[in-house]
DNA sequence: TGAGATGAAATTGCATACAATTAAGGCGGG
DNA sequence: CCCGCCTTAATTGTATGCAATTTCATCTCA
C-alpha cells in the first residue's frame, strides 16, 4: 500500500553530496576523495562510488579516469553556456506551459505568483529565494512534459554554484518580480511566443545579474 | 603527448550496453541481469553496476532498488513527450544555429543537405539514415552550446528504439529531404524564428511517421 | 480450482581485499 | 638553486565474499 520508498545508500549519497554542492558547502574545483566521502557518511567506497558516477552524469561533477572527481568548475565560458541553455530550456518550458497548463494549473501560478510580490516588497530574500525555486518548478511542470522538465531543473541545479547570491544585487527581488508578472500574464492568456519571450528576458537578466556580482567578487 | 584514452571498464561497458539498446539487440523491457553481463564481457558484477548506474541516468535504463534494471519501455504518452522533448530541443538548437553559426559551418551543413540529396533520390534508406544523423548533430553543434547539444543527442537516443524503421514508411526519404531544405535554408539566411520552425515541423513530422509505423506493427 | 503461505534459489546491495595507476617527496646531478 | 629520476605513499579500479531482499516454484487448505 505504502510507496516502496527504499533508496539505496547510493541514492542517498548522491542526494546528500549533491545538496553539499548546491548549498555551498562543496564548492567548484573541491575534490571529492572516494575514502574521505565514505568515511564521513559510514559506508563502504563501494556505493561512494555508484553516487559519484551517478553525480558525473548529471553534469555535478567531473570525474577523469584513474584521477578522481571533482565539483564541476565551470569556465567563465561554460558558465555562459549554462546559462543560456538554461534561459531556453525555460522558456521552451514556459512556452509549452502557456499552450498545456490547465485552468486550475492557471490560477495556482498566479496565486504563487502574487504571494511572491510581498514578498518581494517586504524585501525576504531568503523566503522568495525559496517560492523562486518553487515558481519556475511549476512552470516546469505546467509543461507537462517529463523529459524537459527534468533538463530544466537539472539545468538550474548546476547553475546553483554559480548564482548563489544573485537576489542580493541591489534591487534584483522587486525586479525578478515585475518580469515574472509579464512571464505568468503571457503563460495564464495562453500567449505561447509571448511567454517564450518573457522568460527568455527574465532567465537573461538574472545571468546579467550574475555577471554583475561575479564582477563585483572578482574586484 | 597522446590524448589520455583510458576509458575504465565501466565506461566501456556503459557503451556496449547502449549500443545494444540502440541497435535493437536489447530490447525496451528486456531484463539487464549483472552476472549476465558480468560474465558475457568477462567482468566482475563491480564495473557492470558502475555502468548500469550510469545508463538510468541518460534515461536509458530504468533502475529500481533491489529489483534490478530494465532496459527503458516508455508507454505511449511517456514516448509522445519524448518526441515533443526532442522536437523543441531540435528546435531550440536550430535557432541558435541560425544565429550563430560561422559561415563555414553555415556552408557545410548546405553542403551536407546537398549530399543528401542524391542519397534519398537514389533511396538508399541505409546510407541515408547514418547522414541524417550526422546531418542534425551538426545542427547541434552549429548551436555552439554544449549542454544543449548533450541533450538534444541524448534524447535522440533515447527515442531510437521506438523509430527504428521510420524511414521506410512509403516516400519519407524524400519527403524528409524537403523538410531538411527548408531547416537548411533558414539557418543558411540567419532566420532563427524560420528555423525554429521549420525544425519543429520536421521532427513532428517524424513523430507522426513513427505513429504510422507504430499502427501498422500493432494490427 | 485457486488464493495464500512457505521454502529455496536467484539476485541485488554493500563491504572488504587486492591490483594498478597516479601523486608526492626525497635524492643526486647539473 | 633548479631539474629530473626514483622510491614510496596515496588513490582509484576491479574482483570476490557475504548479508539481505526478492522471486519463483511448491505446497497447503479452503
């Protein structure tokens, strides 16, 4: 009756080196010693290993035969990649949101969309931080379809290392907010090319954003 | 001062097994036991389950814990969203191919559509199918956008064993070639919206031969 | 006859052991 | 003082062994 929730030590390995890398905590270029990792969560190198190959084909990591594997470190050129393929995966997934979402999926996207403003106003960075992540995945599911949706958030997962404080660019919350309102006015009308659009300005403005705060760390 | 290639047994055994999933010798569902492929490439279970872990992360073999691996078998609505995955992603990289391939890219993928030409004209389905191959990964690479491209080839072998014989339905050969004409000379022109669409086009199309062939197997 | 229990066999998950390659440190020569 | 080689330690790749779960055939009983 109960879903056969059993991941196997790998699979929770994978999710726990994973949230290391995307809270911080594992940074671009750690390298990620097999003993160490196992070691540290009480396992064997056998499943370190399993979750680690796992991690270098979602993109996470790097791993180069008889030479370990590392936290992908992207270079400032695959960094703008990452981005742009992450803007167009978003808005392919916005413009298939406005043609397929349902009524109800509709309505859910701008109510999420509306809570995001006071937020925005109230200037919570780390509480619209959070309802962000949870407005693009219901773009993403809106959709409807499992293959892109899952590009997409992978996509955003290894962009994560690179953005981490993107909301903190003076002005970005208030900002993000208006270009989400044109994003979920073009998707809620059913305006395909018009939500493409949107969301390719938004997805570019946050890499610009970006650009902006890496200029400033690298000073 | 030679390249390092010294892929591990697990990688090479991850390409064997795709390539047996590709060419039809493993089939969707077909059952992928580890001391069955252990012994028949002479390894130990150790680099078969690295592989394997490897393989559900492309999407091409399904893994649940304890249960063992399958290899991938998509129901209908799953190999629908599939093909639409593919078609936007085709897309997505044809418009940025139009915009940014250099003009010795843009010449020879003309000339590589023109060398097509005769293929189909001559219905050599085989020689065909092997160009068209090399004919929309040069698309993806003429993108200039590596994660684009990994996934838009990925998905591409991921939806190979449910099209393996699209191209004798009746005249896709030639009919295939037109829709290539008009995806060629969009990019060629730099028209990204052109060739946008004319690549969704195209692969639905595609999707629809499928479904053809998919009803005649069925009756 | 068929549904459910029961046992053994098969299969997966993990740990340990060993082999092979790579990285690191010291040594001598220039 | 620096560069290269050699030795040694550290790390990865693979094999093997054991424990645990699943699967499948068989048996039992309604």
């Amino acid at each position: 009756m109960s879903t056969d929730t059993n991941p196997t030590l790998a699979d929770k390995l994978a999710t726990a080196i994973a949230d290391g890398i995307l809270n911080g905590r594992l940074p671009p270029g750690e390298r990620l010693d097999e003993v160490g990792l196992a070691e540290q969560h009480g396992v064997s190198r056998t499943p370190v290993r399993e979750a680690l190959r796992q991690l270098a084909m979602s993109g996470l990591i790097d791993m180069r035969p008889r030479k370990g594997a590392i936290v992908s470190k992207a270079t400032p050129e695959e960094i703008e990649s990452l981005f742009v393929a992450m803007a167009e995966m978003e808005a392919t997934c916005a413009r298939l949101a406005a043609m397929s979402m349902t009524p109800v999926e509709r309505r859910r996207l701008q109510a999420r969309h509306e809570a995001m403003m006071a937020l925005a106003a109230a200037g919570d960075t780390e509480a619209y931080s959070d309802a962000n992540v949870a407005f693009h995945s219901a773009i993403y599911a809106g959709a409807h379809n499992a293959p892109l949706a899952e590009y997409a958030m992978n996509l955003r997962r290894r962009v994560g290392p690179y953005r981490r404080a993107q909301f903190r660019v003076d002005g970005r919350l208030l900002r993000s907010n208006q270009e989400h309102d044109a994003v979920v006015r073009a998707i809620v009308s059913g305006d395909a090319a018009g939500a493409h659009a949107a969301m390719i300005h938004h997805v570019s403005l946050v890499e610009d954003a970006f650009e902006a705060f890496a200029a400033i760390n690298a000073a």
